[in-house]
C-alpha cells in the first residue's frame, strides 16, 4: 500500500490533500503540530528517527503573519528560516522516499512575485525553490518527483486573516473567487493516480489567472 | 456529454491526448491535417464555419524542421507564423469556448529556454504563449481554463528526427528517459475528471527534471 | 571612428539613444521612417543594400495602436509581425555586425508581463526576444554584445497615447514619475563608454521598480 | 561629496567596483572582513553603530565552499544563512541610504539557474533577491536605485578555486573567456556617472551570454 506524509495535514490546504489522497487508498499520516513543528529543528529530528522512508511526502507549511520590513527580529528571521527552509532541508536530508514515490512542495506565488506583506515568506519559500529544484535531478534517478505547487489566493483561515475584505478582494480576481483547499488535493490526486512521472522539477503556479507574470 | 477538439490529435503527443479523453467519456474530435491544417488560414477558417464551438480545446502543432537562422527564408518565417502562431489566433478569435471549459495549449520549453536548432518554434511559440496568458484572464471571467503544457524530450516521431542517437541522449536525462505522450495526455486527463478549475494562466513545464531554469 | 545605426532614430527612445551616442563621438546614423520602414520588407532590403555593416545597431521601433484581442485583424497581425519582429530578423540575417560591436533591442517589459491593450507588441516582441537570446551566443563569438533592454513606462508621445491621465498614472509608479528618453540613451552611453563587453544575452527591465516579478 | 561602502572591497569583484567608484572621484569605503563580517550579526551591528548613512552601498560577499546537499550541516546552513542573507538585511534596516542614492547587488546567475555544487549560495542569493525586489518599491520613493547584478563566471580566486581546469571551461563559454571584474566595476560606474536613475528593481545576468533562460 502506497503511503504518504502531508506536513500541515490538520488544516486549509494540507488537510485537503489528505482527503484527495485517502480517496484513492493511499495510507496518509497527515501530521499537526504535535507530531511535527517545522520551525523546531528537534521536532524534527524526532519525528525523522520514527518516521524514515515514505512514497509520497508533501513539504508544505503556514506562513509567518505579516510584518514590515523595518520591524522583522534577529528572531523572526530565524524562526521562518526554520520553518520554511531548514526543516524542510532537514527532512529531505534524512527521509527516504521510496522509488517512483513523489514530493509536493506547497510553496505560494509570492516566490515569483514577491509582496512586501509576505516578505519573509517570499524569501524563504524561494529559497527552498531553488533546493527543491536542484534536488529534482537528483531524485530523478529513482523515478521520485519533485513538483512545486505555488498556490495563489485559496480559501484558507490564513487567508482570511490576510486579506480585510474578502467579498471585495474576489471581484478583483480574474475567477472572481479564490481558490479552494480541494481543488489543489485533486491536482495532486490526478498526478498521483495517473501515473504522471514526467512531470518535475516544476513549478506550477496555482492562482486561478491571478499573476501577471508571463511564465 | 462533454466535447473536445485536438488539433494535430492523429499522431504523437495530441494523440495520447486524444486517447486519454476518451478514456473518460469524452466525445473527441481528433483533426488530422486533412480536416485543418493551422499553417494554412484559409483551411482554418474552413473548420471554422463547421466546428462552432466546443466544451475543450487542445491547440497542439507540429514544429518546423531544424534550420539555422541565417538560412531561414522570408517564406519559413511566414510559413511557421501561420503555423505556430497565427492558425490558433484565428481559432480563438472564432471558437466559442464553453463555459466552464478547458483550453490546453502545448507549446515546448523552447519557450523558456529557446533553442539555436529551434529558432522559429522557440519565437513562435512564445509569441503565442503570451497572448495565451492575457486570454486566460478574459477567459476566467466564464470559469475557462487555459494551461499552457511545455513539453521537453518526449518519445515522438519528432523528437526521432531532432535527436540523432536517442539512446545516447536519453543517458543524459535526469530521468535516463523520454518522456511519454500518454503522461502528458495522462495529467490533462486528472485535471479534467477532477474538475480542477483553479489552475489557469500557468505554465506548466513538462520536462523529466531536465530544464535548469528555477521556476 | 565607431558607427552606429539607431532604427527609429528621428524621435522618443531612439533619438535620445541617437544624442547619447553623438556624445562620445560616434557617428550615427539616426534613421526615420523614410530611410527605414520595418514594416515593409521591401524598405528593410533596400536599406541594407545601401547599409551593409556597422560597430552599433540599435534595434528599436513603435508599437501598434492598442487593440482588443477579436478586433484584430489578419492584416493587424502581419502588419506588426513585420514591424516588430521579421524586419528584425531580415536585418540581422543581413547586416554585419562589426566584431567588437554592440547589438541593443529596445523591447518592451511587457514581454515579460503581457498587457491586454498591448497584446500584439506582447507577442511579437517576446518572439523577437527569443531569437535575439539565442543569436547572443552566437555574436559572442566576435565579442559582439546583444543587449535587450525592456523599458517600462516611459515619457514618449507613445506613452501620452497609451495613458489617458498621466499626471495621475505617474502617482501610482514607484518613481512617482515617468522614465526619461535620456536616461535609456545615457545607460547604453555607459556600457560603450566603459567597453562592457561581459554583458550579453541579458534582458533588462527599464521601468523604474514598476514591475512584479522577482526578476 | 559622493560616499560609497563596498563590502568585501578588498578583493575579487568588490575591489574593482571601489576602484572603478574611485575613478569618479567617488570616496569610498572599501571594507575588509575586519571592518564588517556579514557571517557574524555582531560584527554587522558594531559596523552599522559607525557607518550610519552613505550615498551608494555595494552589498556583495563570497560565497561558501561546495558542498553536496547531505553534508550540508545546521552550522553551514546557519552561517551562510548569516552571511548571503541575514547580514545583508540587517544593514538595510538599519543603514541610512541618502536620498538620490544607489544600492547595487552582487548576487549570482545562481539564483535563476541554480547549481548543485552552489547550492547553499543558491538559496540564500535567492532569498535575498526577494527582499531587495520587494524593497526597491520602497527605495524609489527616494529616488534611491536597487540594481541586482548577478554575475556568471568572473576571473576571482574563487573561480579558480570552483572550477578545474579555468582553460578548458573557458573554451565551452560564449565568449571562450571569463568576464572581468573590472567590466562589472565599469558597468556600474557607467550608471552612476550618467545618473541612470529609472534602472531600478532590475536583475541583471552579467555572464558573458552564458545563461539559457530567455530573460
């Protein structure tokens, strides 16, 4: 039976891809806090000494709160640094994934188009892009995927804490909604039950026509 | 009962495209040359007055023989401009898309990292790709999808000619393979049977880890 | 002495590129309309039987009047593929480059960020661009440097056209303000006044931190 | 007069930017690592309390060893993570930009292309160019210019230390040599002497049209 570790499993978009998984009976352990915090690099290498190999792994973790550049801490540097990038590294460092398995980074389309409310996250989330990417042609060699997933405005608590005026902020969407947690599981589901394995080493911008950016 | 039209859908990539919708009881129109061919407006135009509307459309082409640039006629650059460009502007210009429809356009990732040998698909290509990206944002507004699908190597008659000794080439891969036009026809299928309607003005690399550029 | 020819020399960029030049005693050829038409391939050859070589050539011309998507028409199309893109092409299949020569493309950044109004300029000079990336590898054997530079809003006729309130466009810039002609033609100054030579195959967005994506 | 910090001034790139600023009439700090050592906070912050304001500021450092992804260890990570990104932010929150002012970037073509072997530097000249992409929104209020100059292969010590045989990589570039430091310096030179202030946001390959990427 295939297996898969969701990061963030508990809520918004990690919660989705674990139900998208379980639908086509694949053994999900969709982890909360408790089990992992990636912004603790000993929480991680605890849960590393239980958990050491999987098929399917998906890197994906909430986002600092927004904070202005002037007023960013030694301290919160640090932490976001941890939970964006080291532990993520930390994890591929240590973890096996399985032959023909795959990875799903949850990244955000701030990598690409950067916003100065989201400093913090756009620097560490493009930071771990260029890991993911290079560590692609790594993993290539045993048929293991590495597909960066950059969501734009989904319909998450988070995003509701961001945005003031949700209703208001949908009409200046091209969709004129945002996106839904589901929509992103069920892209990775038909990957996954498709048997897509050429597809990686990819970032694959997830925001509804919303970036303006040509690629 | 959903619709799709597949141009070039008689061989290579817009075949297994062809295959994989019909596999989820989509009521195909596979083109081949004799019913249109983009290099030349009139037949497009022709096709036009008969195939109105659809519910999905695969604009996919046939790229232009390997020539250097200081040997490429007035007639070539014209010829591919039709092609590769102005064949599917026209069809967009004219085809009703249904609401809540799919428009996938598989372009090459010449686009992002062109090519000396393919100088006049990497311009045609991206010339189209960019009003492919501006259309996504009106074409939103009705709940249609445009994925723009940019192939790297993958095991066509095409890639045949281009490539003199495959199985050399292949060595140096990260995935020490082609990749297979049923995995592209494979994903465009699990986008559609799962109803992922979030993912629009993307594109999507689809290489086997092999492009070396970030996003 | 060095030579340079600037395309659409008479007026907006290009005649401050044109004056920039005449600074650090080059002698330019600043042509108009009536020398040069890269709308029309027979003006285009015509000109290059008279104009065989030169050290510096700045490929620059204006776009089309903005037009909806279905309001172009086929001539639209093959008027501007002509302007913006295959009187390119003709010229550099025909001209030498001098070696120790400089090649600049005056673009546009909405090659990387489309514009609806601006869609046929989007496409074509993005085609352009991928042809002029690809030849830079090529020129840089004879220390020819290709050197794309992507302006953003700047203060030409072209821009009055395009903008209806400048006044109040100008707030909403980073600058607070329009680009000037002159800084465009005092940043090439600088590349050939200084012999950088290291730079080539670049794009360089010119707008004044206008633009979104991160690079 | 015009003052100017450069970090690591002391060799490599960096002294040819002082020397290239010192040629016009530019007094310039060009600091060593016992003036300011990005990889240490405290050494920043002593360095900050005596250097508070300046009109154009070099952000520039080496880069680390290579070193394969699994021997990368927490220390690496933290003391890189010090010295390509945190150091560099500390200073910008911390340092007075004069008005009319300019901050150039010495990243590296890694960030869009990024390398196994410089994988650590890929990440973090990533991350940083987030912030200074998102922070010349900021600067251009001041009339204050940030230019990312990411250099491909330079003539340094650490080049020769990168790569094995310098002849022989050469003979596989472009221009079948290494750039310069000195082009860099005169680029930038070129710049502030002709007062190009709407270049700003902007990075800018400076490889010899080495890189593959279209823009």
């Amino acid at each position: 039976m295939t297996s898969a570790i969701v990061l963030g499993g508990s809520r918004g978009i990690g919660k989705a891809i674990s139900e998208s998984l379980k639908d086509i009976e694949i053994d999900v352990f969709a982890t909360s806090k408790k089990d992992i915090d990636t912004s603790d690099l000993d929480s991680v290498r605890k849960f590393l000494k239980k958990h050491t190999q999987t098929d399917i792994l998906i890197l994906n973790t909430g986002g600092p709160p927004p904070k202005q550049f002037l007023d960013i801490t030694e301290d919160d540097w640090k932490l976001y640094h941890n939970q964006l990038f080291l532990g993520f590294c930390t994890i591929l460092q240590n973890i096996k994934i399985n032959d023909d398995g795959y990875i799903f980074l949850i990244s955000s389309n701030v990598i690409k188009e950067p916003n100065e409310k989201l400093i913090i996250s756009s620097a560490y989330r493009a930071a771990f892009s260029e890991v993911f990417k290079i560590l692609s042609k790594n993993y290539a060699e045993k048929n293991i995927n590495c597909i960066n997933i950059a969501p734009g405005p989904i319909n998450t608590d988070r995003t509701k804490e961001l945005i003031e005026n949700v209703k208001e902020f949908e009409k200046s969407l091209p969709m004129k909604r945002l996106g839904e947690p589901e929509e992103i599981g069920n892209f990775i589901k038909g990957i996954i039950e498709n048997n897509v394995k050429y597809l990686s080493g990819v970032t694959i911008n997830f925001d509804g026509a919303n970036s303006n950016y040509v690629f």
